[in-house]
C-alpha cells in the first residue's frame, strides 16, 4: 500500500475528502431524522384515521383494520399450530429412528445363542456385572433375573458334546431380557403421544371459525369511502426508509473508512496512487446518494401529507355505528380467548413433548445397553475360552510335575531298597531307625478352600465369531 516518496504530496487531499465526507454525513442524518419522524407521525396519523373513521361510515377502514387484525391473529393460530406441528412430526422421525434402532438390536440378541452351560445349574456368581436399570434403581429391570446368562459357570460340569448338540432349543440372549419392561415404556410413548393428538386437535378449527366471523362482519359493512388504504401508504413509507437507512449505513460506513485513513496518513502511512483514485471516487458518488436521499425523503413527506389529508376529511365526516362495533368487541372477546386457549394448548404440548423426549432418551439408553450387553457377551465367550486354555495349560503343568514327582519317588525307592538290601542287615535296628522308611510320597492337589474351576462348553465356530466381532469392536 506504500508509495515512493514523491506521491507524498497527494496526502493533504484527504483532508478535503474526510470533511466532505462528514458533511454528507451530516446532512444524510438529518434526512433520515426527519424522515423517520414523519413515518412515527404518519402512524400516529394512521390510527387517528382509522379512529375517526371508524366513527364516520359506520364500519370502515377502521373496521377493516380491526378484521385485518383479526385475520392475522388467525393466521398466526394457524402459525403457531403449524409450528407445533413441525415439532411433533421431527419428534416422530426420530421416534421412528430410535425404535427402529431398538428393534434391531433386540432382532440382533435374538440371533446370539447362548450356549446352555451358561444358564444351567448356576450358583452364586455372575460373569456379567448388574444391569442398569430404567429407573437407575433396579439392576435387574430389564433382565430376567433367573434366567440370566451370567449366573452360571461353577460347580457344574458340563456335558461338552451331547447336550449342546441340538442348537434349536439353545436359549438366545434376548431370552434373558425382560421384554414387558421395553413393551410399558413403548405402551407409555404411545399412551402420552395419542394425548398429544388429542390436546393439538382442540384448537384446530380456530382459524377457521376466526375466518368465518371476520367474514360476516365484512359482508355487513356498507360500500368503503374514499379513505385512502392506510395499509398501502405505511407500505409505500417503507421501502423509501429502508433505502434511506442503507444509504446513511454507506454515509457512515465511508465516513468511518475516511477518518481512518486520514489517521493513518497522520500516523505516517503512505498511500497508493490506486488508493487515492478509488477514495476519490468513493467521495464523487455523495452527491448522487444525497440526491436519493432527499428523493426518498420527499417520497416519505407526500404520504404523510396523504394521510394529514385523510385525518382532515374524516374529522369533517361524523357518524356513529355501534352495532358493528358491538360485534368487533365481542370478536375481540372471542380472539382473547382463543388466545389464551391456545397458548394453553402450547403450554401442555411443549410440556407432553418434553416428557416424550425424555422418553425416548430412554429408548435410546436400552438401545446403547443392549449393544453393550451383546458385546460384552462376546467378550464373555472370549474370556471363557482365555479361561480354557489357561485351565489347560496348568493342569498339563501340574499333570507333568505329578508325572516326574512319581518318577522321583519311584527311583528314590529303587536306590532305598538296594542300600538297605546290602547294608541294612549289618547295622543294628536301634541305630537310625528312619534309614528304612520310604521317600515321601506327594500330590499335587488345590489350595484349601479352592475348588477345581469347571468352565462352560463354547463350541469353536462360537469362539471364531466372538473373537472376530471383538476384534472388530476394538479396532474401531
């Protein structure tokens, strides 16, 4: 952005820029004050017409004004009701999806078996830890406690090879889950959202019934006067004040980008040739804005002399309708409380959809517990068949020790025997009377208090599958 040092002469020329800029600024502000406080006065004015008028032609634009509100109040009970009904049909998708979701995993537990010798002849101790339950209370609310998979594997031992043979009367593992637990809290789901449907029914035919008596109230008024439309002139106030308001952004916006770089320039920054022409011609387009500014404002002031015009020609008109009126208060009754009515309705459904909510957190809390539990089932066999190579592997330890033990003793004996034999008969009895006692005979047998760990039978393609699903969970 830096230029050579002989442009530094063009740097006093932004002096002359910022104070145009500030002046456009200035005056922009003024337009826009001004023409703000004719579009507050222009509404102002626009209720005093409709209040004076409402007075002069027994129901006219006042009246109008009044069944247009009531047209948007309509509207926005359709709005609401539309709303409320956007919530509910996201809160079915995701219904669906969690249900869905539980229902595979369920249709997944029933595709595992469980090999009998995990749940037959139990005692004590559980290879699964206690279950959640729905409540957090109850460990056991979702599993069959006597039917558990887990209560198995001591004391017991199993017949490898016959009774596993027929694997159609094999028990899975959603035999052990407590189905009616999941069958109440779907019950419930569905209990509370019929009710739902049954709260958002009571208010749907409001915007309906609203439309039905604006439209007799207008069927009764007589022919419009002459009152320009108040909704057109606000309207036609509109647009030039958005103008205006992004014209004085600019004004301001320029201004600010002036005084900076006039600050920069004091600060010692150097500009460009480029920059200069382009802040030159950022500076040669105020007039032109200006001149929109003034056009819009003009625009503002002449419908606001509109509406001056149309408050004078209704005060010089006065006439009193009460029956129409009569009929926009007790609309304005009905309105109320269809109001209040509705956003009771709201109230009671954001409350329902919340529960439902929490609901179907639940819903998906089994679905994540019952993912765990069939993994950690897997992982159950896996360990199991960790547990059988270990049990093998110590008792063919063992076995060898109780092998060369046996050889020990044996040769021990032979070597006994023949010393004794040669030598025995010459030493007298009462000298070391141990010398013809036999080796110390051993066995290896468990430690006391423990038993010999019997482990239930898992079949080889059971294993693979296990291994390779672990395998897949952990790589993941």
């Amino acid at each position: 952005m830096a230029s050579p040092p002989g442009q530094q002469t063009e740097q006093p020329h932004l002096v002359s820029l910022v104070l145009r800029s500030k002046k456009a600024l200035k005056h922009g502000q003024q337009l826009c004050s001004k023409a703000n406080s004719l579009s507050n006065a222009s509404a102002q004015c626009s209720v005093d017409v409709l209040t004076l008028d409402a007075k002069v032609k027994w129901i006219t634009e006042a009246v109008l004004e009044q069944l247009k509100l009531a047209a948007n109040v309509a509207k926005s009970i359709e709005h609401k009701r539309a709303q409320l009904d956007k919530q509910v049909k996201a809160w079915d998708i995701v219904r669906l999806q969690r249900t869905e979701a539980l229902d595979n995993i369920l249709e997944s537990l029933g595709a595992q078996l469980v090999p009998p010798g995990f749940h037959q002849s139990s005692s004590g101790s559980s290879l699964f830890g206690s279950q959640h339950s729905l409540d957090g209370k109850n460990g056991n609310a979702i599993f069959n406690a006597q039917q558990s998979p887990s209560a198995t594997v001591r004391d017991n031992p199993f017949d490898r090879h016959g009774k596993n043979a027929d694997r159609t009367k094999w028990k899975t593992l959603r035999d052990f889950v407590d189905e009616s637990a999941i069958e109440n809290v779907l019950d419930i789901l569905e209990s509370d959202r019929t009710r739902l449907d049954d709260i958002m029914t009571s208010t749907y035919d409001y915007p309906e019934t609203l439309s039905a008596a604006i439209s007799s109230i207008r069927e009764s008024l007589p022919s419009s006067s002459n009152v320009p439309s108040i909704e057109d002139i606000l309207n036609a106030q509109q647009q030039p004040s958005e103008l205006m308001a992004r014209h004085l952004s600019s004004l301001t916006s320029h201004y600010e980008q002036m005084a900076d770089a006039l600050k920069e320039s004091e600060a010692g920054e150097i500009f460009g040739e480029e920059d200069l022409q382009d802040m030159n011609r950022d500076t040669e387009e105020l007039p032109s804005i200006m001149a929109e500014l003034e056009e819009q404002a003009l625009s503002i002031e002449n419908t606001h002399q509109q509406l001056v015009a149309a408050k004078t020609a209704a005060q010089e008109r006065l006439t009193a309708q009460s029956i129409t009126l009569d009929n926009l208060d007790e609309l304005g009754e009905i309105m109320s409380d269809m109001l209040q009515k509705q956003q009771d309705v709201e109230n009671e459904c954001q409350e329902l959809l919340d529960g439902l909510q929490e609901r179907l957190l639940i819903v998906e809390d089994l679905h994540h517990r019952f993912i765990q539990y069939q993994t950690s089932f897997k992982k159950l066999l896996v360990e199991i068949g960790r547990r059988r190579q270990y049990k093998e592997a110590v008792e063919k330890f063992i076995e060898g020790i109780f092998l060369e033990l046996r050889a020990m003793t044996e040769e021990e004996r032979q070597v006994r025997e023949n010393f004794n034999a040669e030598h025995g008969r010459h030493i007298p009895e009462d000298i070391c009377l141990c010398i013809e006692n036999p080796p110390t005979r051993w066995e290896v047998v468990p430690r006391e208090g423990d038993v010999r760990e019997n482990l239930p039978e898992v079949e080889n393609d059971l294993l693979e599958q296990a291994n390779v699903s672990s395998a897949g969970t952990e790589s993941v």
